[in-house]
C-alpha cells in the first residue's frame, strides 16, 4: 500500500500489537478453564461418583490422553478444511458445552451422573484441540519472540489461580446437602465462554491463511510411499542409501531430507511417555495421597513453583554450571530432569510409606481400645453402670474416628519436596525438550515434532491408565514401580543421546537456497552433499 496507509495501532505506546491482548486473555482464561476443571476431576469422581481409586484415576488419566490425541485431529481439521480460525470457534463452542453439561450434571437431582462425566470428558477432550491450534500465525517473525515470554506467563497464571479458587469453591461453599461441586465447574464453564468472546472480539485483527493443506499428512504419505516402493522393489533395483530414498520417484529431495531429520528427532521421542506417566500423576495418585493427609492438597504447587523456577534455572543454575566447565545440551537437560522426576516419585514412595504407617497404627490401636473394652465389659457385666461408662466412652470415639482429619497426622507439608523436585524435572525436561525439538527441526516441520511431542504425553497418560487397572500394587509399591521405571529410561534415553549427532536445521536451506539456479545435471553430487547435511554437528549450545 502506499505510505498513506495507517500503521498498525500498537498496545499503549509500546511495540505490540493491539491483538495480543485478545490472544493473551483468551489463553488465560482457557487455560483457567482447563486446569481449574481438571484440578476437582478426581476427587468429584472419588467423593461424588463414589468411583474407587483405581477406576478414578484411569479415567482421569483417560481423559488427560485424549486431550493430547485430538489436537493433530484439529490440526488436521484446520490446515485441510476449515482453517485455524474457524476451527478454534466451532470446537471452542463444544468446549463450552462440555464445561455446561459437567456444571449441571454435578447437581445431584439432574441426570445420571455417569452420563454426564462421559459426554463431558469426550466434548472438552476433543475441542482441547482447539486450543492447541498455533495463534502465532497472525504476528509477524519480528513480534513472535517479544509474543511467548507473555504467552507462557498468561498459561501459568491462570494454571495457578485456577488450582486455588476452584478448590476452595467445592470445599468452603455448600449447595445441595455437600461441596458445591457444580459452582466449582461452573466457574470455569463461565471463564472458558469469556475466551470464546474475546477471541472473536479480536477476530478483524487476526492474520488469516486459507488451509493449504496438512504437513502431517504429506510427510506420512511420504513415508508410506517409501515403505511401500521398497517393499515391492526388486533385487536388481540399485540400492538406496537411505529408505526413505526410495520416494523420490514422486517427492522432492529436499522434503525426503527434511523428514529424514525429523525421524532424528522423532527416534529421541520413544522413551518420552515415561516422563509424562510420572507427571501427570500430580492430578491422581498425588492428589488421592492428599486426601488422606491432615490438610487439603497443594496442587497449586506446581504452577507457582513454575513461575519461580524458570528464571532461577535460566539466570542462574545454568550460567554456574557453564562455569564448572560443563557442557549443557538440551539432551542432558532432558536426562537430568528425568532423574529429578524419578527422585520425585521416590519422596512420594516415602511419604505414602508414613501415611499407611500412621493409618495402621491409628487403626490397630483403635481395635486395641476396642478389645479392651470389649474385655472389660464381659468381666465386669453385673455392674450396670460400668457397663453404661463403656457404652458412652465406646460411643464418643467412634465419630472422632470417622472424621478422615484425626485418622492421619501427617502433614501435607510433606508433599512439597516431591512438587519441588517434579518441579524441577519439568523445567529441565518439558521446556528444553520443546527448544531442542524446534531447533533440530526445518522450519515447515515445527508442527510435526509438535504433533510427536502431544502423542508422549498422550501414551504417558496411556500408561498410567494400565498400570492402575491392571497391576493391582499397593500405592507405595506402584510410586516405587514408576520410579524404577523411569530410572531405566533414563539410562536408555542417555545411550540414544550419546550417539545423537547435533544439526543445523539452516544448513539446508541455504544448501537448497544457493542450488536452486544449478541445473539438475548435477543430481548424484546434490543427493550426495544433501545426504550429508545433518551429519553436521553444530556448535551452538541453545539457551532455555
């Protein structure tokens, strides 16, 4: 356009676009919405439904999968068909419904209730996709870095404030004879209808690209072509030097070479759902081991441990270790925050050891003044009024017993060195492993590591719904277990790491860049150099 034209209106004098405050305060409801909901999941199907532990934590953990499977649906929905943001409205609008159906099954003369909890974990599962769509497609390269810092504080807090009020609203208020569990839903029903609004408030400064089809689907075509032209090749056929060669009768080399470097990655990605099984317990077991501490959970922990452990490990923890002269690859970061997590579990496995210790000796000393009672009574029948002190001493403790507070003095306080250290995995893993991947990946292939990134945590979830239907431990034993399990995967994961050869994702565009004018009479030397491409180890060290 001419020089005329207005320039973009910025936010209060500063550098950022007007439309990141309606991005902003969507995702900050959104994710109040979301957390705030999953926060109450547990204990609403423990104490309201009646479900037992295991079958409560399998659903939650049922839940948690689908909600990272159905993003490459709406990832798929919205790059083949719909578009970003028409797909972020209508399954918005789902999502809503999800959140309505769960607030109004929680009244307890409304429904079935086992309806109401399936319809609504399928409806907020799938419209999770939406959420996960990319909202940096309308700013510009210059705006994105300025964009996340903002973008990864305004999920965190509405994490953090979500996992404190939405409790406090199913304990401290009550309606219908019990904790108010539909005000509790109903609070994040209302914030996630307030991001639906705001994102379409916003909706005339968005940059919006029509669908130009899916990455996914052409690399997973690509892929299958190969396997499928290998498979039918003969043995006179001359020999490719890598499997996925065997594609570039229909596919571009530079595409080949680009899912090669993926593979890479993606190969690095196996031992991952581990971590996650560990993770999300958080919201399971951890929270079912707070039930039956003297004080109410601190799920809340983790978000706020979050805000505070970041710029610790950027600003400080790092640069000291550089000092010491120790090279810091995002791979020993992510090792290193497996450990953390596996001593995570180990602190929780010492914790619920004490609490069925207590509870034991609390019940064994309970049978014990029962006896004894018991005796007393039976040699002491023919005094009336002996036997009538028995009765109301036996009738006084029985309430003081029911009351889950006074069956265990141990202290929540106790939870908080395994928050501080899962805490500290998921900085050392969970970021570093998103930079690493972006850093080792083309730039048109962000959105499939992305994808493979989901599906760890979906199969870590997965994982944990097997363990707690099928192995039947005690929940010590089961802590210990995972503990055990990921150790081993750390020691898989550091061999992989090992023999990971570092790349350039740049090297390739500027090799395809600076060949693009040569003729193709120089194939067999191009399909040489591009095969060496990502044997080229880099010598930079990315930052958190």
């Amino acid at each position: 356009k001419s020089s005329k034209s207005k320039p973009d209106k910025k936010l209060c004098g500063t550098n950022y676009p007007i439309s990141i405050c309606f991005i902003v305060v969507n995702e900050f409801c959104e994710r109040f919405s979301y957390y705030g909901m999953k926060a109450l999941l547990t204990l609403y199907f423990l104490n309201y439904l009646h479900w037992d532990k295991d079958l409560s934590t399998a659903v939650y953990h049922a839940f948690s999968s689908l909600c990272y499977f159905t993003p490459i649906l709406g990832a798929l929905i919205a790059d083949s068909w719909l578009g970003k943001f028409k797909t972020i409205i209508y399954l918005s609008i789902v999502y809503v419904i999800g959140h309505v159906v769960k607030s109004v099954g929680a009244i307890p003369t409304v429904g079935n209730n086992d309806v109401h909890i399936f319809t609504h974990c399928l409806q907020v599962s799938c419209s999770i996709s939406s959420v996960f769509q990319c909202f940096l497609d309308h700013l510009q390269v210059s705006e994105r870095q300025k964009f996340f810092s903002i973008f990864y504080m305004s999920i965190n807090a509405g994490s953090l404030l979500s996992t404190v009020i939405t409790p406090i609203l199913r304990g401290d208020v009550q309606c219908f004879g019990g904790d108010c569990y539909a005000l509790a839903f109903g609070v994040p029903a209302a914030l996630m209808i307030v991001a639906l609004v705001v994102f379409i408030a916003g909706s005339g400064m968005y940059k919006r690209n029509p669908p130009q089809g899916n990455i996914l689907l052409e690399v997973c075509n690509c892929i299958g072509f190969a396997i499928k032209n290998r498979w039918r090749s003969l043995k006179s056929d001359p020999q490719r030097n890598h499997w996925l060669d065997w594609a570039e009768e229909k596919y571009s080399k530079r595409l080949i070479q680009e899912i090669k470097m993926v593979l890479r990655v993606l190969v690095l990605y196996i031992p991952l759902p581990m971590f996650w099984a560990l993770f999300d317990q958080q919201g399971s077991r951890w929270t079912l081991q707070a039930t039956r501490m003297n004080m109410a959970f601190v799920r809340m922990l983790n978000a706020l441990l979050i805000l505070v452990f970041v710029p610790i490990f950027d600003l400080v923890i790092y640069p000291l270790v550089r000092l010491c002269r120790i090279n810091v690859t995002p791979l020993r970061k992510m090792a290193t925050g497996m450990v953390f997590a596996a001593l995570a579990f180990g602190a929780a496995t010492l914790v619920e050891v004490n609490v069925v210790v207590r509870m034991s000796i609390n019940h064994q000393s309970f049978l014990l003044v029962v006896k004894t009672l018991q005796a007393s009574t039976r040699s002491q029948k023919h005094h009336f009024f002996q036997f009538f002190n028995v009765v109301f001493f036996f009738y006084n403790i029985v309430p003081h017993k029911m009351e889950d507070v006074k069956a265990n003095n141990v202290h929540i306080a106790w939870q908080i060195p395994q928050y501080v250290l899962i805490t500290a995995g998921e900085v050392m893993f969970s970021i570093t492993g998103l930079e690493f991947s972006y850093a080792q990946a083309p730039a048109n292939m962000k959105s499939v590591l992305q994808a493979g990134w989901l599906l760890t945590v979906a199969f870590g979830n997965v994982i944990v719904l097997i363990v707690a239907e099928g192995a039947g431990l005690e929940q010590w034993k089961e802590f210990l277990l995972f503990a055990g399990l990921l150790l081993g995967v750390f020691f898989i994961f550091s061999i992989m790491a090992y023999f990971y050869t570092y790349v350039d994702p740049d090297q390739l565009d500027k090799f395809y860049l600076e060949g693009s004018g040569k003729e193709e009479s120089d194939d067999d030397n191009t399909k040489k150099k591009s095969n060496d491409i990502n044997l080229k180890k880099t010598e930079k060290s990315t930052r958190l």
